[in-house]
C-alpha cells in the first residue's frame, strides 16, 4: 500500500468523490489505514505538547497530557461505530459499519490540520482550539455527506444522525475521559 497515494484517496474522500469513498469502504488495508490517519495528529501534537513542559519529554506519559489527547481519537472510533448503528437502526441505513469507518478514518485526515497549530504553538501562537475546530466542523460536513452516499440516508435522516452523533461523541468523550483521566477531565 503506497501511503502517499492514501494519502490522495483521503483528501478525494475530503473532496466527496463518491467513487473513491466506495473505494474505501470496501478496502480491507483501509482499516489499518484509516487508523493510521486518526493516530498520526493524535501521537505529534502529544510529542509537540510535551515539548512545551518544563519537565521535557518524560511528561507524555502523564495521565493529564496523553489521555486529554488520546481520548479525541478513541471517542472518534467509538463514536463512528454508534452513530453508524444508528443510522442502520433507526433510519433502515447500510449495515456495513466497518465500510462507514474506513471511510470516516480517511476523512480524519482533516485532523492533520492540528499538527501545524500545535506547531505554532511552540512560538507562542494559540491556535489549537480554532484549527480543531474548524477541521472538526468540515469533518462533520463529510460525515453528513457519507451518512448520504454510504448508508443511502435521506438528508433529513443524515442531520437527524448527526445530531445524534454530537450527544453520542459528548456522551462517549465523556465516559472515557472520566475513566481514563478522572474528574479533572475537559473535554474544551
């Protein structure tokens, strides 16, 4: 699997191409993939958070540094599978869930867009929670539309899955981060 060119198939998936989101669905290696491009943002903005502590390196194992980090990506997968349940339960969708996630995981690839908003937040620009926003925001954009083309829902079913994906993803973030982190867990 040539990784630059997943990395292509990723952003024609950010581009809605219906085709290479079928492509994906029904890629096996997609999953590993897909994965990958979750981790990636995930696993640098740790490091480069770690960076920005006076005790250096050894403080990405703090439970308050890598999980706050970690938990995004773990609620994401755990939510991407619900919220496909949903649209299969609730709304007659594609029972296909790990097709939905392959294409999902692909379109994560939006996320990458944190790893240079961390960047400069070493020179002391706070940029992280816009960029995150932002890339969240399309990220749900795509999900909308992959709701549509992968599960075939009505755009009135997609925006009723997706409402439910925003409690469900508050609702999962939530349970792990209190698990994972304890009380002091924000998920802002």
């Amino acid at each position: 699997m040539n990784i630059v060119n997943e990395v292509k198939v990723a952003i024609s998936v950010l581009k809605l191409d219906k085709v290479k989101m079928a492509e994906v669905a029904k890629n096996k290696e997609a999953t590993f993939l897909g994965i990958g491009f979750l981790a990636v943002p995930a696993i640098i903005n740790v490091i480069l958070t770690a960076l920005t502590f006076p005790s250096g390196f050894g403080s990405i194992f703090s439970r308050f540094l890598l999980w706050p980090i970690v938990i995004p990506v773990l609620s994401t997968v755990a939510t991407t599978f619900l919220v496909s349940l949903v649209a299969e339960k609730a709304f007659k969708g594609n029972k296909d869930h790990v097709g939905f996630f392959r294409i999902v995981s692909y379109a994560s690839v939006v996320l990458w867009v944190t790893i240079l908003a961390y960047l400069l937040r070493l020179i002391g620009l706070e940029l992280v929670f816009l960029a995150s926003l932002v890339a969240g925001l399309y990220l749900l954009y795509v999900i909308y539309n992959i709701l549509m083309e992968h599960h075939k829902l009505t755009k009135e079913h997609a925006i009723y899955t997706i409402i439910a994906a925003f409690f469900i993803s508050i609702l999962v973030s939530s349970i792990l981060g209190n698990v994972l982190v304890g009380s002091g867990y924000r998920m802002y």
